[in-house]
C-alpha cells in the first residue's frame, strides 16, 4: 500500500484562472451581467469551465442554467463535495452539468463552512435528490429545502460523516472492539 | 367371482403403481429436457444418465424434518396435499388405455370402469383438488400463503368453466359422456376429433396449462413472486406430494387430450385402410405415445415461454377463452342439427 | 391515523430478483403501487475514501470492482481522466485496442441483463442462452489478460499488453456467432406474445421527465433522448468508427429492451471496423515513472453499457495519491427513477422494472 507522501496539506482548490487569450463562453458572460457579484471566480483547466459561485444565488443561477437558450444544461451529471480542511469554509460542493441538445458542459462551484446549509437544487433537478443525500450523508453538508435529507449509503444511526478528511480510514475502530454489546452501544441501537 | 373382484383388484393395483412411478419420473423427464433445451445436460450422477435421481429426490424427502408451522390446523395441514393428490389418481379410473386384450386367454379391458358419465367424473375429480389449495392455504396461518391460495385457486376455477363448456361441445359431437364411447365415435367418425374441433383442442390445452398451474400460468408459485405460493409452509413429503399432484395432474390433462381429440388408442388415420399395418402396434402403446408427447410440450413450453401477469392470465380465461368455448359449443349445435 | 387499506411489502436485500443486495419497501393499495422506497448501502466499502490512499496506478484495480459486470469499462474511464489531467496523449494503438475492449465489455454486460431481466419474466431459458455467449467473451478476455472478471486490463497512457496472436482471428468469429445468437433472442422474445404484454405500457416514462430525474444510458434512449457520449463527447476511437445510436420511442420497459437488443448488434459493428483499421504502434504513451498530475481537477464521462460513467479527480499536484475521487455511477442516478417508475403499477412489475433498469449494487453503493 502506498503511504502519502507527508506534505501540509493543501489551503484549498487549485482553481487557476482562464488563460488571458481564451475568452469565456457567451452564457457566462451574461450570468455575470444578469447576476452581477454571484460569479466569486472563473477558472479553466484542461478544457472544463468552472464557476464558483455564492451560495445564495445558486438557485437563481441554476434555474437560469437550465432555461437560458445560449446554456440549457439541462441534465446535471453529478453533485459532490471536497473538503479542504485548512480552509474556513472547507467545503467545495461541486455541481457538474451537461447539456443535452447544445452538448457543452460545465462545473458550478458553491463553499461552505461546516454547519453551514446549502440551498438544493432538486427543484431545478430532480436528479440532484439522491446525489446531496450522499453529499449529506458523507459529509454531513445540510442542503435546505431537501424533500427527503437522510442518510443513503451508510446505516441510518451512523454517527459521522466517513468522507471528510479527518475521519479515519479504518472507521470508528468497531473492528477492535471484542465484546458485541460493546459494538452494539456504539451504533446507538436499542440492547436490552 | 374372479372376474366380478380379482380382475378389477389387480387392474387397480397395477394402474396405481404405474402413476405413481410415471409421476416420480416425470420429475426426472422435465428436469432433463428444460436441461437439453437450455444446453445443458441435468441431472448425470444419481445412476447412468441420472435415471435414479428420482429415487434419491423421494429417499431425500422421506427423511426430511416434519415442520409444522406453530398455530397451523394440524389436521388440515396435513390433509390439504392428500386432498390435492388423490382426485388425480383417481381420475385415472375412467381412462381408456385400450380397448380389450387377452391375457393367458382371458379378455382383460384396459380400463378400470366404463361408467357412461366418465366425463362428468372426470371434470368432478378435478374440480376437488382445488380444495387442496385453498386449505393449503388457510391451515399454513400465514398471511401470504392464503392470499396466494385464493388466488391460485381463483385461477383455476376460471379456467374450469373454459374446460367444461368446451367438453359439452365435444360431448355433442360424440353423443356420449363415456370416454370409451368417446374413442368409438371417433372410430366410427373415421377420424381423430383434433380435426374436427381445433378451436376446443386449443382451449383444452391452453385451460389445461392453467389447470395445473404450470408456465406460462405460473405466477402464483413463481420465485420472483414476493409470496411463496401456497406451499410455502410445506416441506419434507407433504410438499413432495404437492409436487407429484401437480405432475399427476398434469397426466391427467394429457391422457384426458389424448383420449378426447387424438382418438385414444386408436392408429392415426383409422378410416384409410392402406395404414392397416400400423394396427400391429399395440393400441395402448400408441396412446402412451401420444400422451408423452402431450406432456413433452407441456414442458417445452415450460422452458420457452415467459410468464404471464395474474390479471393478464385472468382477462385471458375470461374474455377469452369462455366466449370461445360458448362460440364453439353454438357452432358445434347448429352445425349436427343442420347436417 | 392508520389507513388500513394500505400494504407494506419488504422486498428484502435477499431476494432472488433484486439483482444483488438492494431493499425495496413497498406500499400497496391492494395489488398497485403506490410507493416504493429503495434502501441502499448494503454493499458499500468506501471505495472514494480508499482511493485517496492509494496510488495513482493501484486505482485501476479498485475500480474493477466497482461495476464488476463491465469492469474494463471502469478502468476505461479512470484511466482516460487521469490522461487528461495530465494531458497524455494515448498512441493510436492503444486507443483502438481499448474501444475493442469497451464494446465487447458492453455486450458482456447486456448479456448479463438480458438473461437476468428474460428470468424476472419467466423466460428461463434466455438466461442459458445469453450466459452462453457472455462465457465465450469472458474466454476473449482470459486470452487477452489473464482474469474473467476484474481485469486491470488499461494502465493510465495506454495498455500493459498488447494482444495475443490470433487474438483478433478469435474476436472476429466471436462477433459473427453472436450476430446470429442475438437473431436467435429476437425469434425468441421481440415478438412473443406474452413478452409484449408483459413489457409494453410498463414503466412509461417521457423523455423530459427521464432527462430531469438523471436517467442516462439504454434506459434515457429508450425514451427518445439522443444522447450519447461516444458520438456527443467522442473518446478513445469512437470518433473514427461509424454506428448508429438506436432509440426507443415510447419511453416503456419494451422500448428499453429493444434499444438494448440493438446495441449488440452496433457493438459488434464497432468492432468490426476497429479490428479492419488497427494501427502498429506502441500500446503504452510517454509515461512519467511515478504518477503526479498537475494541481487541478476535472471530470470526465464515458458511456458505460449502464449510461454515464463519471469520474470527478482532484490532484493537489505533489502528493502520489488522488486528493478527491469521485465516481458519478450511472447505476445510482438510474436507480432514483424507480420509485418514479413503479407508480401505479403492479407488484409483479416491480421485478420487471428493477430488470428494465439494469443495475449492478457495486457501482450503487461504491
């Protein structure tokens, strides 16, 4: 197994910005003028755009992604998170969207502290429902307005969020543990 | 004296013994062909080719433990499957395998009864093993047993009135409920009734697969159902007769087929006599030639088909099947009135 | 209060149909659906937090595992995000020997959900027929690199092996048995009476409802989106081949099964074309000997046989191991549409639409 390699961790997303000869796409450009101080930063890597966004706007900016016929990303590939611990706000939830019939993609950025609740989007897309449960349920992000907010993938009375970084890899040590009452009260279940 | 007690003794010893392994082997005979048609080869250890495999399937279920469910009708519990098997067997009494042979001199008819209402006992037998179902399912006191043995027996309840109207348009044709008699009006017709009455061979086929809920009418004891079926609570020999019934059951439908509408133990074409020669096979062979092939697509379509939903299979029996069989029973009258 | 005219049905993580271990809990009213609430996480093993320990190279095999049907699928997918962040450039050979493999994996896998979904049905037969076929590929597989199932089989730059001789003399033949077998499924299901009656109507879902609920793969064509991404975002060779994209038109679980069906047969195309133009060369790109892209992240999508296979990779650029890891698993998106799906319908059409979907729990629960 490899071990990593001990460097600091690091302060947060690379991010860099667009190279100066590219300029960014037209539907861009008009959130920044519809939505003037929602775009915090643009940034480009190896051909994908990233806005990052304020989490107040982002539903706003979602619906006009969905609708705008120069964007029409009508189809949101993927909801997920990054946690970047050095960072005050450390959460990076990082929402990838497509669109079907202009076939262009691009990635919308929201942070977030610990504690701090995000707007969902599952009224813009429906499919966004599952993809935050799993975002809240490994790294206990709130989304408010969530029709359904609770865990998906662990059990429903785990305690903790597995994904962020400062929990361990080997889990809450339940496989050291020899006496099965012992591993039971740690899972909070009903014993007599 | 002899006559009047041995003879019929020993003809009734000797039919049930032969069911009995019939419907024992016939496990052995569905597992092999859904096996060839699926290219595979079955059951290969129990003896050469697995022909003892049903013998060690039955040593298996004998020594099985005897559960019981906890608040289940002990008596009906156990009385549901005998109440399922025997109606089969003993349908077996009116069915011609031939008419007459001699045997050391003596003439010995090749059925246990000819009572001139065989039909009628025929239809009746059957019509008492669906009561096996329904206390099957009542005796298991379990919600999902019960619910599925409604239904099962729902289902075959349908698809009995398909059966009989269907019958009563034969009985026309025939002028006879005996099934013997049956046979001799097709002799005397010249030929088998699958030629004269197809729409009432279909029905008879199609309602016979439903009758013993085998695929594609299968839905009630499937797997993939979320209820197990009626026998869910079964197990050791009271679920293996479950098991045979069905098979049994599935005898009966095709030697009451053969009888009806492929003539019984007569020769094909008996009218043409330049294939008189083909009278030197025995008449009973060619009716169990003629029954196995019957139960040989019993179980292809078994390996072929998917399965239907209940309420597909219900609308089938009903909106189908029995105006067909009315259809064909008005169209049968006119026509032996009008001709 | 209670409404007592109400049911509610376990459909366990047992169960002969779930396709692995997936818990569905109904509510009926009577015989109909009204509600299905799906439970996952039976099969999770924090396959996204491993990886953030794991070399760049060790990955390949984890996520072998994670759609374990269509594993070299995975391996295609991780390993062309990887190339991207580090803009490697994969040589000619390599890109056509790894589209062969992406589509005979694709036929592998609508194999499997062909037999599976026949059996829900009740067509047992189709079961033996098509695991026929799946095993004849599994053996195309163990000549080229040795497993059946996990297969390891791409490195990030291009391949490890390069194909076995007469290797390509095998995949050939294997393509024209399967042009004739998958004849053989169409004489046995397409027009079958009782198939139509179980699939037609069932599970009807529009192409606006499917596109907004994250469906994609088989299941979002079956409703008339033209979506793609071997033709709409072309990788490794696709853009060099010429296929059609078979679509369904009414959106139900029969429009499913017969935009599936097709795909056997434009798979095979594929390969045809891409063993005729199979270029010399090297199989494995200019490679730095220890792995570290650049700080950045990216995502990147292929067309898994399930539907959109997503990896979303974050390098914090001096660190041998992924900082963030991430599958987008079509499996999972498509699953949230059955609740939608189920609706109103019958409980025995509840294993049909679990079949209509094709899921695999691996890649559900990672």
């Amino acid at each position: 197994m490899a071990e990593p390699t001990r460097i600091a961790p690091p302060a947060g997303p690379p991010d860099p910005p667009p190279p100066a000869d590219l300029p960014p796409p037209d539907f861009i450009r008009a959130i920044e003028d519809r939505f003037p101080g929602a775009v915090q930063k643009l940034s480009y890597w190896v051909g994908d755009w990233t806005i990052v966004l304020d989490a107040g706007r982002l539903v706003d900016v979602a619906t006009y992604l969905r609708d705008a016929p120069g964007a029409l990303f009508t189809f949101c590939s993927d909801v997920t998170a990054s946690d970047w611990p050095p960072r005050p706000k450390r959460f990076d939830v990082v929402y990838s969207l497509y669109s079907i019939p202009l076939r262009h993609r691009v990635r919308l950025k929201v942070q977030a502290g610990d504690g701090d609740a995000v707007p969902t989007v599952t009224r813009v897309w429906p499919s966004a429902n599952w993809l935050e449960r799993e975002v809240f349920d490994l790294f206990g992000i709130v989304f408010a307005g969530h029709p359904d907010l609770r865990r998906i993938l662990m059990p429903d009375d785990w305690q903790g969020h597995p994904q962020r970084k400062d929990y361990p890899l080997e889990g809450p040590g339940e496989l050291l543990i020899e006496d099965p009452v012992e591993w039971l009260k740690l899972r909070q279940a009903d014993i007599e | 004296m002899l006559e009047t007690y041995l003879v019929p003794l020993l003809k009734i010893v000797v039919l049930l013994n032969a069911v009995l392994v019939a419907v024992t082997y016939m496990v052995l005979l569905e597992r092999k062909v859904i096996a060839w048609v699926q290219v595979r080869l079955g059951p290969m250890r129990v003896g050469p080719h697995g022909v003892l495999q049903p013998i060690a399937d039955a040593i298996k279920l004998l020594l099985k433990e005897d559960i019981t469910p906890a608040r289940a009708d002990r008596w009906v519990f156990t009385l549901a499957p005998i109440v399922s098997m025997v109606p089969a067997l003993i349908a077996f009494a009116v069915i011609p395998f031939d008419s007459a042979i001699t045997l050391f001199g003596y003439p010995i008819t090749m059925y246990v009864a000819d009572i001139n209402v065989g039909l009628l006992y025929i239809v009746a037998t059957t019509s008492i093993s669906v009561y096996g179902i329904i206390l099957a399912g009542y005796a298991s006191n379990s919600k999902f047993p019960l619910l599925a043995g409604l239904r099962a027996s729902a289902q075959l309840i349908s698809y009995e009135v398909a059966i009989t109207m269907m019958l009563v348009s034969l009985v026309v044709m025939a002028g006879t409920l005996s099934m013997v008699g049956i046979v001799r009006a097709q002799l005397e017709a010249g030929m088998w009734y699958v030629f004269v009455q197809p729409v009432a061979f279909v029905i008879l086929f199609i309602g016979g697969l439903a009758e013993t809920n085998r695929a594609p009418f299968d839905l009630p004891e499937a797997e993939q159902e979320l209820t197990g079926g009626f026998h869910t609570e079964y197990s050791g020999m009271r679920f293996a007769l479950f098991f045979l019934a069905e098979y049994a059951n599935m005898i009966v439908v095709s030697a009451v087929a053969t009888t009806l509408f492929l003539g019984g133990w007569l020769r094909p074409f008996p009218n043409v006599g330049a294939l008189a020669f083909l009278d030197l096979v025995p008449g009973w062979i060619w009716f169990l030639g003629k029954t196995f092939v019957f139960l040989y697509v019993f179980i292809w379509i078994r390996a072929t088909l998917p399965r239907y939903r209940y309420d597909q299979l219900m609308r089938l029996g009903w909106k189908v099947l029995i105006p067909l069989a009315i259809a064909n029973l008005v169209v049968t009258g006119l026509l032996k009135v009008l001709l | 209060m209670f409404d007592t005219n109400e049911l509610v049905i376990n459909m366990g993580p047992q169960h002969p149909s779930t396709h692995g271990v997936l818990r569905v809990v109904l509510r009926l009213d009577g015989e109909r659906v009204i509600d299905a609430n799906v439970v996952i996480g039976y099969l999770h093993r924090g396959i996204e937090k491993l990886c953030e320990y794991r070399d760049w190279g060790q990955i390949v095999l984890i996520t072998d595992r994670m759609d374990y049907i269509a594993a070299a699928s995975n391996n295609l997918g991780y390993c062309e995000t990887v190339e991207k962040l580090m803009s490697l450039e994969v040589p000619p050979r390599a890109r056509y020997i790894r589209t062969i493999l992406a589509e005979l994996q694709r036929i592998a896998s609508h194999c499997l959900w062909l037999g599976t979904h026949a059996m829900d049905i009740g067509a047992m037969t189709v079961f033996l027929y098509a695991f026929r076929e799946r095993e004849l590929i599994l053996d195309l597989f163990e000549d080229y690199c040795g497993a059946r199932l996990t297969y390891n089989a791409m490195r990030i730059g291009g391949l490890p092996l390069d194909i076995p001789p007469r290797w390509d003399a095998k995949v050939r033949a294997f393509c024209d048995i399967l042009d004739e077998k998958v004849n053989e499924y169409e004489e046995l299901l397409t027009h079958n009476r009782i198939w139509l009656e179980r699939t037609r109507r069932v599970g009807v879902i529009s192409g606006e409802e499917a596109v907004a609920i994250g469906l994609s793969g088989p299941a979002l064509r079956g409703s008339g989106v033209a979506r793609d991404i071997r033709k709409d975002e072309p990788y490794a060779a696709y853009a060099d081949f010429e296929f059609d994209v078979p679509l369904g038109s009414d959106g139900d679980t029969y429009d499913r099964y017969l935009v599936r069906l097709e795909e056997f047969r434009q798979s095979t195309r594929i390969i045809r074309q891409a063993l005729d133009g199979l270029p010399e060369g090297p199989i494995i790109g200019k490679v730095p000997r220890l792995i570290k892209p650049p700080a950045g992240e990216t995502y990147h999508a292929i067309e898994s046989p399930k539907g959109e296979l997503g990896y979303f990779i974050v390098s914090d650029g001096k660190s041998n191991v992924p900082y963030r890891f991430r599958v987008r698993p079509p499996s999972f998106c498509n699953l949230q549409a059955l609740p939608r799906l189920v609706k109103g319908h019958l409980v025995a059409d509840v294993v049909a639409l679990i079949g209509s979907i094709d899921i695999v729990l691996g890649e559900v629960d990672r």
